[in-house]
C-alpha cells in the first residue's frame, strides 16, 4: 500500500494537495501547527492510488509519497 507523509509544520494549509487528489485521500486536520495553520492530513490510505500528484502540486514540498 502506498504511504503519503507530510511535514505537518511546513503545511501552510494552502489546500492544493486536497483539491489536486484525485481518491479525495486527503484533508485538512483539526489540530494546529506551530505557524498556527491546520496541517493536512491523510483521511483514507486505502483509496490512495501513490499517484503522486499531492507531492508534485505542493508549493512547501512537505509531501512524500512511497510506493
Ligand atoms: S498519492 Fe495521489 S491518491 Fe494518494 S493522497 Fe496523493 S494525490 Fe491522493
Ligand atoms: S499542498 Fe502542501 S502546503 Fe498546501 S495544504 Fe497540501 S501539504 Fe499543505
């Protein structure tokens, strides 16, 4: 199963990654980073295909994707 991290301090919350997925694999979390911006987060591992579009379209390259 592909794994998606993300450095959730570098998140600027700017929600690219979120509208880009195309499995709506990822969302935005309820907790706060130290910059004050709601990181994302991923919502469901099973429906991610580890395309990798939400490493490519992220502006901080806080995303990682493995397959
Ligand atoms: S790798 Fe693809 S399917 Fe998985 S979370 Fe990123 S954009 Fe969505
Ligand atoms: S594209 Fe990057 S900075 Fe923007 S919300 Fe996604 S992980 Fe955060």
């Amino acid at each position: 199963m592909p794994k998606v991290k993300i450095d959730a301090e570098r998140c600027k919350q700017c929600m690219l990654c979120v509208e880009f997925c195309p499995r709506d694999s990822l969302r935005i979390s309820e907790r706060t980073n130290l910059k004050g911006y709601h990181p994302v987060e991923q919502c469901d591992e099973e429906s991610c295909t580890g395309c990798g579009i939400c490493a490519l379209v992220c502006p901080s390259v806080c995303v990682e994707v493995y397959r």
